[in-house]
C-alpha cells in the first residue's frame, strides 16, 4: 500500500517539475497549485517563506531522484566509463521522454537564481557536492581512487553541458559524447 501524497508533496513534485520546464521566473505560483491540486490556502502554510522555500525543497527532491539514478547507474559497473555511460544513458532516456522540454532539475533553477538567492546558491552547491561525491565513492570503488574526485567533477560538468546542448539540438547525441569522455584505455 502506498502513502497518499499530501499537498505539500504535491505542490513540491509540481514546481520541481515546472521548474524543469520553464525556469524559475517562468514559473507562477497559480501554476503550482494548479498543477498540484492543492488548495490555495496550502501554500503558506506548508511554504512560510514563499516561492524560494519552495524552490529549495523541490531542488532537494530532485537532487534525491538524480543521486539515486547515479547509484543505480553505477552499481553494477564494472567501470567507471561503464557506470558514466548507463547514467548517460538514464539521463538521455528521461529527457527525451519529456520530448526535451525538462532541464537538469537544480541548474533550471540555479541559472536563474544565483548569485541573487543565498539559499539557492547553496542548496545548488549542496546537491552539485552530493552528486560529485556519489560518482566519486563508486570510482573509488571500481579502482579510480587517484583521479576519483575529478572523474566525477568530470562526469557531472560533461552531463550539465550535455543537457543545455541537448536542449538546444531536441537531441540525446550530447549525451553520448559526453559518455565518450570515459572511455577507459
């Protein structure tokens, strides 16, 4: 049996998804709610700071479903390139089943926000150092240790730039090159 989802989770399912497709600033709080089908009044009680408290919590919950596609990329690995490209692969897979349209859920909101949002900015940094670190334990683990920190550095700027490129070609290619990057000799 699965737990009924509550407003609050709702609203923040919502905006990360939003967020994603058009951008912070294209993102109304009307939008939200009438994505989530919560109630108006919901809002401010669940989101006391407004729209960047908001913002926060679904950049976190975002963060949680991309770390966890990192782990699962990487968990049967039996390399670092290998895990680099089943999580280039994932990441391909979801944003062309959304035909394009959704961004990397923490950079649609941090190009937009920061330097502006102390909060933002560091809850992007927050999420940015979890995702390195993922990488980083599992090259560690498939005998990368002496490079591990900049492998996974790598794989996340090479993922970010493919995304953007993406985007812009409505194309997972950037994708596969940016796997191609990891190719261990």
């Amino acid at each position: 049996m699965t737990a009924k989802r509550t407003s609050r989770d709702r609203m923040i399912a919502s905006g990360a998804q939003l967020f994603q497709r058009r951008g912070y600033h294209g993102t109304g709080l009307i939008e939200i709610l009438e994505a989530s089908g919560a109630p108006k009044g919901s809002f401010y009680h669940h989101f006391p700071e407004g729209k960047e408290q908001l913002a926060e919590a679904a950049m976190s919950q975002a963060g949680q479903v991309v770390q966890a596609m990192i782990d699962r990329a990487f968990a049967g690995a039996s390399s670092f390139s290998e895990g680099a490209n089943i999580l280039s692969r994932a990441i391909a897979d979801w944003f062309e089943k959304s035909d394009f349209s959704e961004g990397c859920p923490i950079t649609s909101v941090l190009l937009e926000t920061v330097p502006g949002s102390e909060r933002l900015g560091a809850a992007s940094e927050l999420i940015f150092n979890t995702w390195i670190g993922t990488a980083e334990s599992h090259a560690v683990r498939l005998g990368r240790a002496s490079e591990a920190n900049e492998l996974a550095t790598g794989l996340l700027i090479a993922l970010e730039g493919a995304w953007i490129v993406a985007r812009a070609q409505r194309s997972r290619r950037p994708f596969e090159i940016a796997a191609a990057f990891f190719v261990e000799s």
